[in-house]
C-alpha cells in the first residue's frame, strides 16, 4: 500500500513576474565599460549544424545559444528564473495556465517579434518528436502534451495536463526561432525537415535571432564569426545596449596544445582549461601577469560528480541484508578519504560533491547536509562496522560475518583513469579496516550495462546534475529505473512504482519528488527537495565523492570576467568587454 507522509501544504496563488530590462548585476564588475572590438574563443571541434533542434551536437549548441533565446532565462549564477522573451506571466490557482505577456521587440533583421513565433517553434521545433535534438519529454507531463495557444500578438497561453514545478526551468532552454525565416522553407508532408534547415552551408543572411549576437561568417573547420545583434533588447544596469564587443569570433582548434600556444601568444581572449594544463598555465600567470587562470566552483550539470553506491538488491542475501543496514553505509562514508581523492586524483581541482545538488545551485542547495555528511574516520568506520557485527573474528585482518564468513564484496568502477584511481584509493582504505573489497574494472558502457540491471554489488558511479532537480528524477528517486541500487522498487513490466520494496525513508523520498512536481509553488519545491537532500546526506544510499572544478583563463585585459566571493567563474558574452581595444 503507498505511504504518505504529512508535509506542509501551502495553496498556490495566481502570481505574476514583472520583467527587469537588464543583466542581472551578479554579471558586473564595478567598472564602466568599453565598447566595440574583437573578442576570439577556442572552440574544439566544428558546427555540425547551427539548428539547435536539428542536431545533437554540443558546439552547436553553444553558437546557436549567442543568438537564440526563449521565453524565459536561467541565471547562470543564482539559478533563479528570470524573465526574456517574455517580460511577465501569470499562474492560475490550479497550476495548470500559464500566461505570457511578450516582449515589444524585434528579430535581429528588423521583423517583429510576436506570438506567432512562440507557436511556431512549439510546433515546428520544441515540441516536434522528428526534429533530432527536441524537447518533447520535458514538455510531456503525466503522458500527455503541454498545449500552446495564441491569445493576441503579444501573448501566449500554456495549458498543462497538471501542475508542474519545473516547468520554467524547462522553458529556459527552450529557444524561439523566426516564424518569417523558416515556416516556407519546411515540408509540411515531412517533419524532419525542420532538421536540414540553417546547415553550416547556410547564407548568413538567412538567419535571424532575437540573441546578443547573430551569424556572419563561417570559414569551414576555422572560425564562426557573429556580429553584435543591432536589435537586442538587454540594457545593463548603466543604461547600456548589449553588447559591449562588436564581434565573437570562435576559433576552431582541436588539439589543445595547439590551443594553449594561441592563448598564450594572445590570440585567444578566453577558453576552458583542462585539469592537466592548469599547473602550467597558472605558472604562467604568475611568472608573466598577461594571463588569468581561474579555478571556480562547479555550476554546470556535466561532468557528473561522483558517487559509490551498493546494491539493496545484491543476489547474495548476506550482502544484501548488510547493504541495506544504514550503519553498514555510515561506516562505508567514514571510509571514504574525499580529501585524499581530490588532491591525488584531481591534483586538488575538485570539491566535495554534494548530495547530490551541488553548492553552488542556490535555489535548491540545501546547506544544512554539510553538518551530516560524515568526514574520514577509519576509527569510526571500525566501530560501525563492529556494531553490526561485521568483525575480525578470529584474527587474521580481515572482517567476518557473524556465522564466521568473510566479509567481502566486489566494487565496480570504470576504466576511465579517474574512476579507477578513486576506486584503488578506497579500497585502500577499506582493507585498512579489514574488509576485503575485489575492484571489477570495466570499459564504461559495460560498466552502465551491468548497473542498470542491478548484477552488481557496489559500484563507483556519476550521474550529472541539472539546475532543477525535477530533472533527475528518474536517478534520484525510488521507483524509477535509474534509481539502480534498489530496482526492486519498480516494476520491470509495467514501470510501476513499488512501495512495499521501499524502505521508510525511501518512501519519504519519492514523496517529495512527487509533490515538489505538482506545486509551482518555489518556496514550497525547496521545502520538500531540501528533505531530499537530507535524507540521502543521512541515510547515504549514494555516497558522493566530489566534483571536478570549473576551470578557464582568459587575457588580463578581458573584463566582467572573474571569480566573484562565492567562487563561482562569472561572465557572459554580452557583457564582457576589452579595457585596450586596438
């Protein structure tokens, strides 16, 4: 029989958010800016497309984002949900309308902008299952489709089949294109025509975007040149049109030796650093002051922090009961040395990783989980251990079960060089304290294989973040088939959740997954994804590891650049600007 458990209920009331017409001051140094002039960035690979919805490709992805924008934005530093496209909305009661009042403003090409194209691309591209890199699993909710409506020329209704929390952060990715550009150009007899529309062969001048930047010129696997959007509607908190640089050029390089020698001849103004090259690049910052390398708190989804986990399913029913037994997981995170695995393994250029929301996302970050996550204490992991009756026994080093077997299980981990250095590190310090630990290592599709079908008994794992943790839900809470250390709480046939499988607090989990998707309510999300948070930094059924660093440099001339108190990287195309411009 399904559990409830008795949280606060707070009714939701229609609301409406006004739009601010400025970047968000997170974004500013204190300094005035300059304008005009060149700003070049390393790119590793070319464009397989520039159409955000006909491709799955991720430099792609980052070009068509300089031009394209939706509805709403995402702040890239507080996570907070922001107005764009449209400049406000309002909820009904029910959670189930939403209207959006747009914007008065105009395409990149001097065409306005109207409510047309929000329809147009829900159709054409958002929400069409044959345009390769669609989102329509986001916008599916209980099994049916989010509707779209025209209201007038300046306002769009969503109907939802029921109330859904994350809704606005799906929206945030969910980038409007011209109707006037490409409705003629589609086979309406063939939806996956939208897919060979704005190819990298296309003309310049048939792009349009409602972004800081637009398309100029691409020179085949060398550059792709945007030039300053004349009609982008952002002003900054003096008053000043975005953007500040008239041009990014991104330089197609793919080896990153190649790359570092063109930063540091300063023909590349910024790029990402790779974890090998930041000695060296940060000696070079000190040696020679014309650079800066910056070591920020991780805010992007990917790389996925990473996580041991055992399996309440495991096929031998000793290990099983002992998995399941929460001392057991207590003892298996006083073991874990997180300090030692971010200086060996990442040479000091990772964090802790949360559990699993990560610090830096403040909108669901529950800080209160640093007060129980359990820190390395092998002393304690032995005393743990010795209270469920996991000792040695008859002398000989190792631990034993109660009836005098030995304790031992087998750990799987990734061949990928960081898994398996974390994975010897650990079992290091577990033979330390008498327990046996076998590491499997496997190429990483095989790895995956054999989690997802629950034939393991511990794994070292990473699942990405995302911004709202609705997102994930299918990794985090029990009763989905990714929740893969305890598949026994979904039906394999039917994907129906399991709840006499589950454990108490397990119940509690899938709980405030459910209710934090029916409320959009923001306040009241945060009440029950901090439970969640909670629960697992108690209960540990993931033991997370840490988190690879955000890492970048840029030429110190480059401004609105930097590491703000919190330790995040914070800049933006559209606002970044050169203090010498040649």
């Amino acid at each position: 029989m399904k559990k409830f458990f008795t949280l606060l209920v707070v009714v939701v009331l229609s609301f409406s958010i006004f739009a601010v017409n400025f970047v968000v001051n997170e974004m500013f140094t204190p300094e005035k800016p300059k304008f005009g002039g060149t700003i070049a960035i390393r790119i590793a690979s070319a464009p397989q497309s520039f159409n955000y919805y006909g491709t799955l490709d991720n430099v792609a992805y980052t070009i068509a984002g300089q031009f394209l924008r939706g509805l709403v934005d995402l702040n890239p530093i507080t996570n907070v949900i922001e107005p764009a496209l449209a400049e406000s909305w309002e909820t009904s009661e029910d959670g189930k309308e939403v209207i959006f009042h747009l914007r008065d403003i105009k395409w990149s090409d001097g065409h306005p902008f109207t409510a047309d194209d929000v329809i147009f691309s829900m159709k054409y591209y958002i929400m069409n299952r044959f345009a390769e890199g669609n989102e329509i699993a986001r916008f599916t909710i209980g099994g049916e489709l989010v509707r779209w409506e025209k209201v007038d020329e300046r306002t769009v209704k969503a109907f939802l089949p029921e109330p859904y929390g994350a809704f606005f952060n799906v929206l945030s990715n969910a980038y409007i294109y011209p109707q006037h550009k490409l409705e003629s150009k589609i086979d309406k007899n063939d939806m996956g025509s939208v897919n060979r529309l704005w190819l990298t062969n296309t003309p310049p001048n048939e792009f349009a975007g409602t972004g800081p930047f637009i398309l100029k010129e691409y020179v085949t696997e060398q550059k792709v040149v945007l030039e300053k959007n004349p009609y982008y509607w952002k002003v900054d908190k003096w008053g000043n049109k975005l953007p500040y640089v008239d041009e990014l050029v991104y330089l197609i390089i793919q080896d990153d030796e190649v790359a570092n020698a063109q930063f540091l001849a300063g023909k590349i103004d910024y790029m990402s650093v790779s974890p090998k090259d930041y000695p060296y690049l940060k000696q070079e910052e000190l040696s020679k002051g014309k650079i800066q390398v910056f070591k920020g708190q991780p805010i992007k989804p990917t790389p996925s922090p990473v996580h041991v986990t055992f399996n309440f399913d495991a096929k031998d029913p000793e290990l099983k009961e002992v998995f399941r037994n929460e001392r057991f997981r207590f003892a298996m995170e006083y073991a874990l040395n997180r300090d030692r695995i971010i200086e060996e393994v990442y040479n000091t250029l990772a964090v802790y990783g949360g559990t699993p929301v990560l610090p830096s996302n403040k909108s669901f970050y529950n800080p209160n989980i640093e007060n129980i996550r359990r820190k390395y204490d092998l002393e304690m992991a032995g005393q743990m251990l010795d209270s469920v009756g996991i000792k040695d026994r008859d002398g000989d080093g190792w631990r034993e079960l109660p009836n005098g077997k030995r304790f031992e299980f087998v750990l799987t981990a990734s061949s990928a060089q960081e898994f398996q250095d974390i994975a010897y590190i650990y079992s290091q310090d577990l033979e330390d304290i008498g327990v046996k630990v076998y590491l499997q290592i496997l190429d990483p599709t095989l790895v995956s294989q054999i989690t997802q079908s629950g034939d393991f008994e511990a794994a070292l794992g990473a699942f990405g973040n995302q911004p709202d943790p609705q997102l994930r839900k299918a990794i985090w809470q029990p009763g989905n088939h990714l929740y893969y250390n305890h598949l026994s709480t979904m039906k394999k046939e039917t994907g129906e959740a399991v709840f006499e499988e589950m454990l108490e607090w397990e119940l509690r989990i899938y709980e405030d997954f459910e209710k934090a998707q029916i409320t959009m309510d923001q306040i009241l999300r945060k009440i029950y994804y901090d439970d969640w948070q909670a629960l697992y930094a108690y209960y540990v059924p993931f033991i997370f590891v840490c988190k690879g660093m955000e890492l970048s440099a840029k030429q110190s001339n480059i401004a609105n650049y930097f590491l703000n108190d919190e330790g995040v990287i914070v800049y933006s195309n559209e606002t970044i600007f050169k203090n010498n411009i040649n």
